[in-house]
C-alpha cells in the first residue's frame, strides 16, 4: 500500500531547479503537481483577495486595496521564502548592510 504524500510537500521538496537529477517521468510528473499545486494556491490566493476586500470599509478607496493585496503578497512571499529556506542569520544581514554603508559612504 502506497503512502499518500501531498502535494505541498512534494512541490517545496523538488523546485524545477533541482529535479535535473531526476529521470524524465519524474521530471514530468514532478511538474504536473507543481501545475496542480500552484492552481490551488491561486483558487485560494483569489478566495483570500475576496475575503480580505469584503473585510476593509465601506469607503475604502481603490489604491487602499492595492495597498493591502501588496502587503499581503509581500508576507506570502516572506513565508514562502522561510517554507524554503532563503533566509539569512542576524549575523549575515549585518554583515552585508555594513557592507553596503560603506558602499554608499557611511561608516
């Protein structure tokens, strides 16, 4: 008996990048679900933009709303950032914004 594995699991797993070392059926079906994945994450994206438009007031004005679905995209991409791994140390931010204050002329 199989064990069934989800989709988000196997899609954070395996990007596209990584799977060339895999043989072309799984590179084939390693794709499909990332296809069927990623259409779940924009049915629920949608679903989400709709529920937090119907939350802000009455009055709210167009520009409010791409503020916050641009906010809110921001903290998505944040999380899936962390989900993957692309984050840094507190010892390597401030090694690169020294890097950069000097760059620009700052101590």
């Amino acid at each position: 008996m199989q064990k069934k594995i989800s989709l988000r699991k196997i899609a954070l797993k395996y990007s596209p990048r990584t799977a060339v070392s895999l043989s072309r059926e799984a590179r084939f079906k390693l794709l499909t679900i990332h296809v069927r994945w990623f259409r779940l994450q924009i049915m629920n994206s949608k679903r989400d933009a709709i529920e937090m438009i119907e939350k802000l007031p009455e009055d709210s004005s167009t520009c409010d709303i791409m503020a916050e679905l641009y906010f809110k995209s921001k903290i998505e991409k944040g999380r899936m950032d962390i989900r993957e791994g692309r984050v840094l140390t507190q010892e390597e931010v401030e090694k690169k914004m020294s890097v950069w204050a000097k760059s620009i002329g700052q101590k």
